[in-house]
C-alpha cells in the first residue's frame, strides 16, 4: 500500500486534489472547528428528502438490500477486519442526503463511506483512532471517479468521543457508520468453515487494534453504554429529522446469541434517537462456502449472510414539525 507523508489540513497528501484534507493526532486544527460546507447544492424542492428519482427511491423502500462489491471495494481482511461495500454506502448517503450537505462517519476505518460521498458530491468527514486508517482513507479518496466532485471529505484521527469539538450544532444530515462490535471481534477465528480452506484467518485475532479506548476491547454492557455516550453527543449536531445510520450484525458466542443490534436500539432511544427502520442486508450473493454450524442438532443462523441496517433520526420539535 502506497504511504502518504504526514499532513495536516493546510497541507494536502502529495498529488492530492484541493477537496481531500487529512488531519493527524497533534496538527494544528485537530480539536478545532471545521471550515466545512453543509448545505444543498442541487436544485430539489426544499421539502424533499433527498436528490433520488421516484425510481430510486422505490427500489429503497425494499425492506431488503443487496449489494455487489466492485474494483475500488476493499476485501483484504489484512488490511481491514470489516469492510463494507461502496454500494452500500452509496445508497444510504443519497437515501438520506442532498449533494452539499455533509455526512459523518464515526469509525470510518478503511474509508468506504469518504469514498462513497466523493462519488456522489457530498461533504463528509470521517474519523479514526489508528493513524494507518486514516492514510489508508487519503490513499483511496487520492483516486477519485468524480471529476466534478465539488464537496470535500476529510479523514480525522481522532476519537468518535471527541467528534463534537469539530462541528456546530444543527449541521450534520447524516450520520453514517458501521462501529466496532463490541469485544466481539477480539478473539480468535475457530469457524468450522474455515478449517479445512485455504483462509489467512484461521486462528487470528480481526480486532482493530487493543488501544484502550477502542470500543472493540469492550464487553457488551460496556460497549453499550459508550457507544451511548457517543451517540448522545453527537445527538445536537444533527439537523431535525437527520438521520443516524448504523450497520451491524448480531453473533453467536460461546453458543449464546448476542444481539448487539437490539441492545444499540435500546441505549439510542434512552439517548434521544428515534427508530425509523430496521432494514435487512442481505449478504448472501457475496458469502463463499458456509460452513454446517449446528448440524445436525443445534440450529443456528449464519450471521455472515445478514447484517442490520439500523436507521434513526433526531425527532423534530413541535415547532419545527408545523
């Protein structure tokens, strides 16, 4: 992977255009407000919800969504433990967003979601603890597909418990991510699936990192309640009626279901989110060679095949309903 020198937001990437920013723990406007636009550029009704044709939007309503990857997506489980596809990114970013406005992305990662709103003329500013995701980030966006992209996305190293230091309140349409799974991750792979194939994984650990403040180190409960404080601060920076997308899966543990989508349902609703949609993603056209888990006594889903798309919003206030 191509290493990018050290940048900070007055300073782009080499051969880097105008509209990609980074910023590193310790740059001079890391923990300061962002020069940042937030508002439309296209020309739809102001009470519309986002740029789509009626076309589009009925294929979103579908309570299931598949996606393909494609050349850009990255599947090298060595260079990120869970990566989701640009598509997937891209139809819940013009789903709930106009061009111009600006999407967040709390744990950001490998960048998919910075990859996606270049695509689509959207401002976004993703955010990551690891300094080598966030290269990664500057990496990927360094190849736009855009050429007319006049929004600008920016990779921040930085803790999501931090995100508010950057952005005025009532700015965000969006707010997109899939988060750590709590210590789900943090151990090592021991799926029968695996043990027979040629797979790298097979033993390894596929957590983020064992940095103390990763949600990944967490257990449940703990994770639950952090990832209620962060949510909770980010709550303000929403626009009324912005909504708060987050990906994830449930699994199985030690022969116990752990269903980390309800428990994020229940710590937003105490934090002041309201439940819109669950909508299912529907991973079976891009999962190889599952494995007979249960067979032939104890049945068990395979959680690869499916993951949840929770969809939340800031509710508006009386006033701001009439």
């Amino acid at each position: 992977m191509e290493k990018l020198r050290h940048s900070t937001v007055q300073s782009t990437p080499p051969n880097c255009t105008a509209n990609l920013r980074m910023i590193l723990e310790g740059d001079d406007l890391y923990r300061q407000k962002l020069s940042i636009k937030n508002q439309r550029t296209c020309r739809c009704a102001s009470n519309h919800l986002n740029c789509m044709a009626a076309k589009e939007w009925l294929k979103s309503q579908l309570g299931v969504w598949q996606f393909f990857y494609e050349a850009r997506d990255i599947r090298d489980k060595n260079v990120h433990p869970a990566t989701f596809p640009i598509s997937l990114a891209k139809r819940v970013i013009e789903l709930f967003t106009h061009e111009g406005e600006l999407v967040i992305d709390p744990f950001v990662g490998s960048g998919t979601t910075l990859v996606a709103a270049q695509d689509l003329s959207r401002n976004a500013v993703g955010f990551d603890l690891q300094r080598h995701y966030i290269e990664l980030c500057a990496n990927r966006l360094l190849h736009s597909t855009n050429l007319y992209n006049t929004a600008e996305q920016i990779a921040i190293q930085d803790d999501a418990r931090h995100i508010r230091d950057y952005f005025e309140e009532d700015t965000v349409s969006l707010i997109w991510t899939s988060p750590p799974y709590a210590n789900l991750l943090n151990r090592e792979r021991k799926n029968k699936s695996r043990r027979h194939r040629k797979n790298e994984q097979l033993g390894k650990i596929e957590q983020y990192s064992q940095d103390e403040r990763d949600l990944g180190t967490l257990s449940l409960e703990s994770y639950k309640v952090a990832m209620g404080d962060i949510f909770e601060r980010l709550l303000p920076l929403l626009k009324p009626k912005g909504h708060c997308v987050i990906n994830v899966p449930d699994m199985w543990w030690e022969n116990e279901r752990i269903t980390i989508h309800v428990a994020l349902i229940e710590e937003l609703r105490k934090r002041g989110y309201e439940l819109r949609n669950i909508i299912i993603w529907d991973r079976t056209n891009i999962v190889n060679q599952i494995g007979i888990f249960g067979w032939p006594s104890n049945y068990i889903t395979m959680g690869v095949t499916f993951e949840y798309l929770l969809d939340f919003w800031r509710p508006a206030s009386d006033a701001e309903n009439r």
